[in-house]
C-alpha cells in the first residue's frame, strides 16, 4: 500500500525517538497484512504461517530497541504528579544501596532529552558515587553514545 | 454475496489504515500521534481478519486467522504502552495543557 511510504516518511522526519518506533512499528503490522492477502490472492495459504512469524518477530524486535534505547530501569517518577512519585522499586530486586543510586540516576534523568553529554555526565557521576555496583547500568546507556 | 461483504471489510480497514496515518500527520504531539496509529492499526486488523475469515474456505486458516488477529490485538496496546512509557522517561514533554506534563 501507499500509506506505508507515508509512514516511512513520518519515521524519517519524526522529531522524537518514539515517533519513530510506533512509526516502524505500522509499518511492521502493516507488511503483515500485506503477507495476508498476497497469501490470499496467490492461494498459497502457506504464507499465513510466514505473516504470523514476521509478526512476532517485530514485536521482539521492538522490544530489543526500546531496551537499549532506554537508560535505567523502567519505573517512571514525575516529581510533584500524584500517584508518579515512585517512592521504592516494587518488584526489583535490587539492594539498598543501590536503590539510592538508582533514584538518583532517574532524578537526574527527567528532563535531559536525547544528548550525550549529560549522559556521559551522568554515568561519570555514577561511578563516582556507586563505585563498580552499577557498572552494569552505565554500560547499557552508553549504548546511546 | 460473502465476496461483496468481504470486500466491504477490505476497504473499511483501508479506511481505517488511511486514518491512522492521517492523525500520524496531523496531531501535534509523540503520544496522540501513537494513539491514533494504535487505533487504525486495531480496527484495520481486526476488519482484514474478518474478511479474509469469510473468504477462506478450511477451517485450519480460520483458526490461523482468528490467533494472528488475537495475538495481534495483545501485542500492539503492549507496544504502545510501553513507547509511550519510554517516551515519558526520555523527558519527552505531551503537548499543553496536559496532565502529565512538567514546566520546569
């Protein structure tokens, strides 16, 4: 279909990360539906099973780039919003200790848009504070670099 | 008579698509652009799978069908929610007068 050249191009010129993940996110459902119905014009039903796996496939695949893209953990503090606070990791099983740091890395994160300095900041400040505990976590969002 | 009705579906998740992507132009903001496309992306699916459910004639692509569209129905509200999420830890701001967003 056309609409997908539309969405490609909105997945270029999107402003935002997210614009272009739900872009390429269309698109992937999208060729799905195309698999469909060339499977159905075609009659080689065969092609049903291909659009259910390229499907999962993309949705894996989503999920792998929102992992690498996003730095931290993924509980979402908005200080001053009701109910966005975040007091504590409710189902992580991380120290004490590192709680702290991990507050402290996501405070510092809100409002820093995509730029790699503050990143770079941030991680050297990390590791100052937390010694080598959360290397691991520094390593990941220097993926972003 | 069933070929009619399917085609009726076809273009309704024509109609669908076209207006996901329409709103992926027009609205001002990451989130309501990604509202919109997870809407028309839903009931395009969801119409195609219908009509390809009335056009197909064993029962094993029915069952196929009906799975592809259900599973699709669970992935892409998990796909949305969690891009969405991404994006509000990014910092990305929603448009004005929003509930969620920060003027700092």
């Amino acid at each position: 279909m056309i609409l997908i050249l539309l969405v490609l191009l909105r997945a270029i010129i999107g402003p935002t990360i997210i614009d272009r993940l739900i872009s390429i996110n269309a698109i992937t459902s999208k060729v799905s539906i195309i698999i469909l119905l060339m499977a159905f014009a075609r009659e080689e039903y065969g092609f049903v099973d291909v659009a259910f796996v390229f499907m999962l496939c993309a949705f894996v695949g989503g999920l792998w780039i929102l992992k690498v893209v996003t730095p931290g953990d993924w509980q979402l503090r908005i200080p001053g919003l009701k109910g966005f606070e975040g007091d504590g990791f409710e189902g992580s099983k991380l120290g004490a200790d590192k709680l702290e740091g991990g507050r402290l890395k996501a405070d510092k994160l809100e409002g820093s848009g995509f730029k790699c300095d503050e990143h770079e900041e941030e991680r050297l400040e990390m590791e100052d504070l937390e010694g080598d505990k959360l290397k691991g976590d520094g390593e990941e969002g220097n993926l972003l670099d | 008579m069933i070929k009619i009705i399917a085609g009726i579906c076809f273009f309704g998740s024509f109609l669908a698509f076209g207006l996901g992507t329409l709103g992926l132009y027009r609205f001002p903001d990451p989130y309501t652009r990604m509202h919109a496309l997870g809407m028309g992306d839903t009931i395009g699916v969801g119409l195609v799978g219908l009509g390809l459910f009335l056009l197909s004639h064993s029962w094993i692509l029915r069952i196929k069908l009906v799975v592809i569209v259900l599973l699709f129905w669970m992935i892409n509200p998990t796909m949305t929610h969690l891009v969405a999420k991404a994006g509000l830890i990014h910092g990305i701001q929603p448009v004005k007068d929003t509930k969620l967003r920060r003027d700092e």
